[in-house]
C-alpha cells in the first residue's frame, strides 16, 4: 500500500465538537450534501475524500461553523441536532425497547380499547398502537362482526400482507383441514408463518362466532420467556441462537421455507425475534454455525443439545405463569406481535360454530403510524 502524502498543517483536525471528522462529513447539512426538502443525502459516501479533517470555527447561536480538507467544503451543524445524535440507534424491535409481562401483569385481560372510540380519538389509537409495539398486544372490542372487518382493523395500523392463504383466512372447523389451525385441536404457544422471510411481523384475529365451549386464546411473551431462558440456561440459549433450523410449509399451491435461529439476536446481543412452531419446524441438520461454535463437536451431540435446548424453551414457554388467557367474544380483535408474542387455543368442541377471521400486517407500518400520531398537538 502506498503511503498517503503528509497532511498540511492547515488541514484540521480528526475531530470537532466530539464528532468524527468523517461523521460530520458524511452527515454535512449544506445544501449540496443533503436537500432541503426530503432531507435524504444528494452525496454518495464514495464521491466523499477517502481522508478527511475539519477546522471548527467559534459556536455562536448554537450553530458550530466548519471546515472540510482536502476540499475547504464549509457547513453549519446546529449544536441542538448534533445532540439529539448522541446515544445509542433507536431500534424499536428489541427487547430493550420492549416492556416484558407475564401472565400476572393483566390480570384484567389484554390492553383493550373500544373499536368506536379508537376510530374517533387519535389519542386512543396512539395508546393502543403503542401497546402493539411496546407489549406485543392490542385489543379491541366492539369491532363488527362481519366478516372483512378485520382487515379495516389492519388498515387502521399499516397495510395488510397478502400471502397464499389471501388477504384474510379463515378460521373455523373444516373436514379436510390442510393446517391443524382449521381444527378443534389445542395448539401449543407459536408463531405464525415461521416458514416466510421475512416472516409477517403483525398477526390479527377477529371473533365472528366464539365456540360453544373451550377455544379460549392465549398469548406468550417469548421475549421473555427468551429471557428466562437465558437467564436460567445460559447454555441453551446460546445453541438456540446460533442454531439456523429451517421451517417448511407446502401445499396444493405454495412451497415455502425459511432458515432462521428460534431466537433472533441483533449485533449487541439483544433479542430481537422469536420464531416457535413445532408444527412446521424441519429436521435439525448438521452443519450449521453453532455446530462450528460448539467445537466440531460430532452432529450426534450437537443434535441431542438442539433438542434439548428447543425443549427446555417450550417448556418455558408452556409455563402458566407465563400465558395470559382470555376468550374472544364476537366483535374482538386482537392484534399481535408475530415477531415475539406467541399464540396458543385451547381445544374446543369440532361441532362448535368459532369462526375466526385473520389477516397479516406489519410492525413497521404501525411504528409508522404511530410517528404520525404522535406529531399532532396534544389536543385530540
Ligand atoms: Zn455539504
């Protein structure tokens, strides 16, 4: 490698205001770096110099003029938006961003809301969205029991994500059911569609007819029962998330998989995604990253601490203590975290008239609208 010239003495510094001479340039505010209206950046980092140093002049009026070399590019950073830069990135998805729960913290039910006054009062909506991101859950009540109105529920938070089951799907008992969702069997704590990537991020479900007898739904928090178990299984936590296991559904018309860790982490360690469903998850297979980590141990061992990894989190998972239980009467909607909150059903008569209809969203259309409502003034 060639060595750079020397840097005149003029050049400037590495640094300024505590900001990275390359930062700053990278995030230069002027006209020609970035436009005035949208505020994306007119500059690709590439037709940026590669070595970059500035010279601050003196602040005055919160506003910190500099200068670049090579180039003498000049800029003023406001000292109020440089501020708002520190800290760490405002990612909404992980657990640090998340208020975890167990069955104890509702025990009146789910954070419900009137469909009416959700629908009237945007400060309402505020307040349930913010659950949906925050706790992973929303109810609302008094939703019309017709069928479609679950999805002017989604639009009401983001946009419906069609897949091969439609825009909506329903669920109710079938005599050829090609999912056991479509029967009166009781279904383990789960996430939906674990064989999608990206998987959908928001599930709802709205009561038409409640069952007879049984049907009641319950919800999980699998970040933290993701918690618990790395709280009390260190070691099967860290196989849980080094471990990609693909999920796989097909029928008449679709063939879908995807290859992904039980527990998602992001770069610092967080959880951030949960995929449980032993309905569809396929054969654990050698090979992996976790099996590199775990030391080349032989595929035998590495198989049996997967399995008994898996089972130590359903067994979390299927803690009571854990799932809040609650019946959909006709007019409920529920919405979801698919990402981190699980759903269970206990059984129910196959001669029973439940009818639920279900559709697909996503969390960053709700952060969306959330951002949205929360720019209004604090008068509505
Ligand atoms: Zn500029």
């Amino acid at each position: 490698v060639p060595a750079l010239p020397p840097e005149p003495p003029e050049a400037g510094l590495d640094q300024a205001a505590g900001f990275a001479a390359a930062w700053l340039r990278a995030n230069c505010p002027c006209r020609r770096c970035r436009d005035p209206h949208s505020g994306q950046r007119l500059v690709s980092l590439t037709d940026l110099p590669a070595r970059v140093r500035v010279t601050a002049g003196p602040e005055s009026g919160g506003d910190l003029p500099v200068t670049f070399w090579p180039d003498g590019h000049q800029a003023v950073f406001s000292r109020s938006w440089l501020t708002q830069q520190s800290g760490p990135p405002a990612d909404d998805r992980t657990e640090a961003a998340k208020r975890l729960w167990t069955r104890a913290d509702f025990p009146a039910g789910p954070p419900a809301w009137p469909w009416p006054e959700y629908l009237a009062r945007a400060a309402v909506r505020e307040q349930g969205l913010t659950a949906l991101l925050e706790e992973g859950l929303m109810l609302l009540r008094g939703v019309p029991a017709e069928p479609g109105a679950v999805l002017t529920v989604a639009a009401s938070l983001g946009f419906v994500r069609e897949t091969n089951y439609g825009r909506l799907f329903d669920v109710r008992v079938t005599t050829t059911p090609s999912n056991l969702a479509f029967t009166g069997l009781p279904i383990a704590p789960h996430t939906d569609n674990p064989y999608r990537d990206p998987v959908p991020t928001v599930q709802l479900l709205h009561c038409l007819e409640g069952a007879a007898a049984g049907g009641d739904s319950g919800l999980v928090d699998g970040f933290a029962a993701a918690g618990l178990l790395r709280q009390e299984n260190p070691a099967a936590f860290g196989v849980l998330a080094g471990t990609p296991v693909t999920f796989a559904y097909a029928d008449a018309t679709a063939e879908l998989r995807a290859t992904r860790p039980l527990i998602g982490l992001d770069p610092a360690g967080r959880i951030r995604e949960v995929r449980f469903n032993n309905r569809s998850m396929q054969p654990w297979r050698p090979g992996g990253p976790a099996g590199a980590a775990a030391g080349d141990r032989d595929p035998v061992a590495a198989a049996a601490a997967f399995y008994a990894a898996a089972r130590a989190f359903a067994e979390i998972l299927a803690r009571p203590a854990l799932m809040l239980t609650f019946r959909l009467e006709p007019g409920d909607c529920v919405a979801f975290d698919n990402t981190r909150v699980l759903h269970a059903r206990t059984g129910f008569a196959a001669t029973g008239t439940r009818h639920l209809q279900g559709c697909y969203a996503d969390l960053d259309g709700v952060s969306s609208a959330v951002g949205v409502l929360r720019r209004r003034t604090h008068d509505a």
